[in-house]
C-alpha cells in the first residue's frame, strides 16, 4: 500500500469517526453520578471511594515521572536558584 492509499484511508477513518455520535459509548449512569456528586468527604461512600481512587490514578504518573527524571529537576532547580541569586 503507497502512502497516499494510508493518507486516504486516515482521512476517510477520520471523517467516520467524527460524523458518528460517540455518546452512546459512554458508560456512566444516573446513579453513579448521583452518588459521586453527593458525597461530602466525611462519611465512607462509594462517592468518596471513586474520588479517591481518581485522585491515586491522576497522582501516580507525576510520581513516577519525578522519581525517573529526578537529577534533571534537582539540577534545574540548583541552577535557576544560582541564577536568581
């Protein structure tokens, strides 16, 4: 296949893509939804145990990032206080 039949069949996928409505693909239901946004904080609830595990899954990938990259952020850090000094 030569690259302009790759370069149609992208825009073609494209177009069929954005042309259908995706709304039905999604999953989540009244009652999830009523539970989650009546959760308070203070009581043990299905609301608060999806918050917290949406807050680990939104922290995680900053973690590892930090500690694999971790030399080069103490580096810049060191040398923008030296600079700003």
């Amino acid at each position: 296949m030569n690259c302009c039949m790759k370069a149609k069949r992208f825009v073609l996928l494209l177009i069929a893509f954005l042309y259908f409505n995706t709304q039905y693909l999604a999953q989540g239901c009244s009652t999830c939804r009523a539970q989650i946004e009546s959760a308070d904080g203070s009581d043990l609830s299905v609301g608060n145990g999806i918050n917290y595990g949406i807050y680990i899954l939104m922290i995680t990938p900053y973690i590892i990032l930090f500690v694999l990259f971790r030399k080069k952020i103490w580096g810049f850090l060191k040398d923008f206080k030296n600079i700003h000094q």
